[in-house]
C-alpha cells in the first residue's frame, strides 16, 4: 500500500505546527473591493492629483478673463503747488480725484488661442486625473495578491520547512538504528537549516506586503480573503493582439492626453505667432475731482479760488500695432515650434510604448493560461517523484541526496505555479489598464472567487492535488 503523500503529510504539519499568526475572524477578513475603496478614499498619491487638477483647471478661467471686460477704479490726493515768475507768485492746493476705467477687448487675438490652449490643457489634466485613478485599481491589485502570494510562499515555504524537519527525524532514527550513516543525517540538517532560513525571510515578506497594503489605504488589515484555485484561466476576450492595440489607441487614457498636449501645443504657437498682430480695445472712462487733480486750471484766473469740481467722460477706441519687441515674439515663436515638436514626439514615443505594452501583456496572459496548467501538472509529477524517490531510498536504490533533492524540486514548483497564477490575475488587469478598459468592475468580477475562511496553510494548493498526484503514481508500472 502507497503510503501518504508526502506534500499532504507537509501541509499538515505546517498547518498544525509552525502557524505564523492566529486565524483571524471571518469577520475581520477584508476582500479585494473593500481595499479599493478604502485607497480611493485614503489614498494620499490620488488625493494630491486631485489637488494638483483643482490646481490646472484654473488655467480656463484665467485664460477667459483676458477675452471679457476688465473694470478698474481709483482715487488720487495729493498736494500742488505751483509758482510762476511773472507775476511772481505761488499757490498751493489740496487735490483730489475719483476715475473708473471699463475695457472690453474688441480683437486680441494672442488671447483667444490662450483660451483655446488654457482648454486643452484643462482636458489633459482631467484626463492624467482619470488615469491616475484607473492606475489606483491596479495598485489595488497588485497590493492585495501580492500579500495573498507572500502568504502562500510562506506557506509552502513552512510546509518545505516541516517536510525537511521530518526528513531530519528520519535519518536520525535510520542512523540510531544503523541503517544510514551520519552523512544522510548531515545533508538532512542542511536542508532543514535552510528551510528554516527561508522560511524567516518568507515572513518578514507577508508583513511587508501588508505594510505596503497599509500605505496604499491608511488602514490596519489582519487578514484579508483568498483567491480559490476554480477562478478560470482563460485567454483573453478576444484573443486577438491587434484588437487590442486598436482598442488601446482609442481609449488609453495617456495617450489620449498626449493628444490634448500636442492640441494645447499648437494653440499656443498660434499664441504666439498673435504677438504680431494689432490690438484693439473699447475704453469708456469716468473722471471726477477738482482743477488741480484733473489739470483743468484756468491759467487767466491764476490766484482766484479753486471752487468746484470736474466731470469728465470719455467712450473711445484704442488700437495697438506692435511694431519692435526687440525680437520677443520672434524668439517667442520660434521656442513655441520647438515646444511643439517636442509634444509631438513625446505623443509618438508614448504611442509606441502603449502599443509595445499592449502587445507583450497579450503575449504574457496567454503565457500565464498555458503555465498555469503546466505548473500545476509539475506539481503532481514533482509529487509522484517524492514518493518515488521516497520507496526508492527505503529500499536502497537512491540515496538521501537524490530525497532531498526531489523535495525542493516540489516545493520550488509549488511556488512557481502561486506565482504564475497571480501573474495571470495582474497580466489580465494589466492589459486592460493599456487598452484603456481597466475599470472597478473588473475588481468585483475578481471579488466573486475570493473565499472569506482562506487560510494559507492549507489552501494554497488545489484540494484535488494529492489524489492526481496518487492515481498518476499508481498508473505507473
């Protein structure tokens, strides 16, 4: 009769024996989508771009002021005296005025294409926003399995720990018994010393995924839920990588802000090409005060009192033809071509680099379908191999090294098939975050397989895994 394997008799142990923290309440277990929110409430780097967006969008209406009317007020006192020498006398005067200014800009054009560019710019900033929080769902994400994956590398790391501990026992009492010696016992030791090692650095990776999940959300987590091991591993919808890119050329939020900085890019150079052209205001102006505030004194009456007051208003045109800046809108313009091109090869590198993404993460999402499989069937080779190689040192025909070896063979594919598995998870997220589809509902499409009793130690391998791996070993002669 087979016995146990050897994977299950492991997991056992490390469940019952080396458990890194005590099970937390159902309760207390936060999922994927509560983790999100939390982050978009807390999330400090979201709400500086919040900030930084309230901030830019402030360009539109500065830029619109420059096109309405602009009314000014004012008031002057002063003292004046005037001397003459024929006939020689002086007077001084305390004056005082009152003047209101209204202008409306007829034609400015340098202003208008500000407008237009301070607008573009106010469409690539809601856009950067808008990426920025599509960019917090996959921060989300890769936060919350990545602390799910440190938690099940600790556990298969725990479990080879307990495998190699049981080893250890055993070359002990083979050695006690004479049937090894003290080299079986030495290279057992080995091993458990650095399963053990291992083991420390695996659990000081769970508290830094869980310190990075704290920085995200600004909130304490004890515990949070598993992903189950039936979430379909499926190609992507469609498979096609083209499709994709066509897709991610429409909708990447990046890209479609280049577009506007390239937009606001070109206003400006047509900002500064304006510098050029003539200007032309209405100006209505009201003016009260005395003689001397407003230089209405009557030079016939030189000496006479000052009584009473002026009004004066003035309705007119006022026409500006820039004709020698000393070469500033000249160098204006030629720096606002090269700002331009800049914008345009900045779009185009980004374009190639969003297209590049789109397809390698294709490529990375069908490869995770297909390794995921592969490593899972590893596992149950690796499995089969432990038992074999097991009998095979009972009865003589291989040796403690060739034992050991085999189980780090198992373990170490343990740990590749988690990690291919959340690879497949974040790749898929990934993806659709280039094409510009990434969405919170992708979340709580994840959050249907996550299980609230998860406990690492025994769940971070399929249930089914021991059986597959008992009936391959038995099919086999």
């Amino acid at each position: 009769m087979l016995r146990k394997l050897s994977l299950a008799v492991a997991v056992s142990c490390a469940s019952n024996t080396m458990a890194w923290a005590a099970e937390a309440p159902l309760s207390t277990k936060t999922d994927l989508v509560s983790v999100y929110q939390e982050a978009v409430d807390n999330n400090a780097d979201l709400a500086a771009a919040r900030a930084q967006y309230g901030a830019q969008k402030e360009v539109v209406p500065q830029a619109r002021a420059g096109l309405l009317p602009n009314l000014s007020g004012g008031a002057e006192v002063a003292d004046v005296r005037t001397s003459i020498d024929q006939p020689s006398a002086i007077a001084n005067r305390s004056a005082h005025s009152y003047q209101a200014t209204l202008a409306q800009p007829l034609f400015r054009a340098d202003r208008w294409f500000q407008y237009q560019a301070a607008k573009d710019v106010n469409e690539q900033a809601a856009l950067q926003l808008s990426a920025t929080e599509q960019n917090l769902i996959l921060q989300s994400a890769e936060s919350y399995f990545n602390v799910l994956r440190s938690q099940d590398n600790l556990a298969s790391t725990k479990a080879e720990e307990a495998a190699f501990k049981r080893q250890l026992d055993q070359s002990n009492e083979r050695f006690d018994v004479g049937l090894s010696d003290k080299t079986d016992v030495l290279q057992s030791q080995a091993s458990y010393d650095t399963a053990r090692a291992n083991r420390i650095v695996a659990q000081r990776q769970v508290d830094d995924a869980f310190q990075a999940l704290i920085t995200l959300t600004n909130r304490q987590y004890n515990s949070i839920q598993g992903i189950v091991h039936t979430l379909p591993i499926l190609p992507p919808a469609p498979n096609d990588a083209k499709s994709w890119v066509d897709t991610a050329a429409r909708q990447n939020l990046n890209l479609l802000a280049s577009n506007y900085a390239v937009s606001s890019a070109e206003q400006t150079l047509k900002q500064r090409k304006a510098g050029h052209l003539p200007t032309l205001d209405a100006v209505a102006k009201y003016e009260k005060g005395d003689n001397d505030a407003l230089g209405f004194a009557n030079p016939n009456s030189f000496g006479a009192p000052y009584g009473g007051n002026v009004e004066q208003s003035t309705l007119g045109l006022q026409l500006n033809i820039p004709i020698y800046s000393g070469g500033l809108t000249s160098s204006q313009v030629r720096q606002s071509y090269a700002q331009l091109d800049q914008s345009e090869q900045q779009r185009e590198s980004l374009r190639r680099q969003v297209v590049e993404n789109t397809r390698n993460l294709h490529r990375a999402v069908n490869t995770d379908v297909e390794q995921v499989q592969a490593r899972r069937q590893s596992i149950i080779s690796n499995q089969s191999a432990v038992e074999a190689t097991e009998i095979g040192y009972q009865v003589g025909t291989r040796n403690i090294v060739d034992v050991l070896d085999a189980q780090r063979q198992l373990y170490t594919s343990v740990r590749n098939y988690n990690n291919t598995r959340y690879d497949y998870i974040l790749d898929n997220l990934r993806l659709k975050q280039a094409a510009g589809t990434l969405n919170p509902g992708d979340l709580e499409d994840l959050r249907r397989y996550l299980k609230a009793d998860y406990n690492p130690d025994k769940d971070f391998l399929p249930p089914d895994l021991a059986s597959a791996a008992e009936a391959q070993l038995k099919a086999r002669p």
